[in-house]
C-alpha cells in the first residue's frame, strides 16, 4: 500500500473486512488516493463494478489524472 501511495498508482480496494472497510473509507473520501469498488444490494461486489472502476482508473491513468 505504501508504495502505492509514494510511487502515484492508482488504487483499487475491495474491502471485505470491518478494517479493510475503515481504511477504504480513509483513502478514498479523505486522502482521494483511491476508489473503491461498489456492492450491490446484497452486499456482495459484481464483476460489472469492479470493471467499471477499473475502466475508470485505467481511463484516468492513461489520461495522466490523479484520483
């Protein structure tokens, strides 16, 4: 994660744990150094959220944006 953060890659959490969510919320609404992947209604992540933010991050990485 460090390194994530020093070298400027684009983060994307799926957080599944009470922790993993707390950091989440940390690095993407406060720090905006990541984006986090959306559950569905049922609580779980779909394989069309996590590509779409993977499309996003891929779009904005190759656009030179930082989150």
């Amino acid at each position: 994660m460090r390194e994530s953060l020093l070298s400027e890659n684009h983060i994307v959490l799926v957080p599944r744990l009470l922790n993993q969510i707390l950091i989440t919320k940390l690095l993407v609404k406060e720090l905006k150094v990541a984006m986090e992947v959306e559950r569905e209604e049922d609580g779980r992540f779909s394989k069309q959220s996590l590509s779409d933010v993977v499309k996003i991050v891929r779009d904005r990485e190759s656009e030179g944006v930082l989150l």
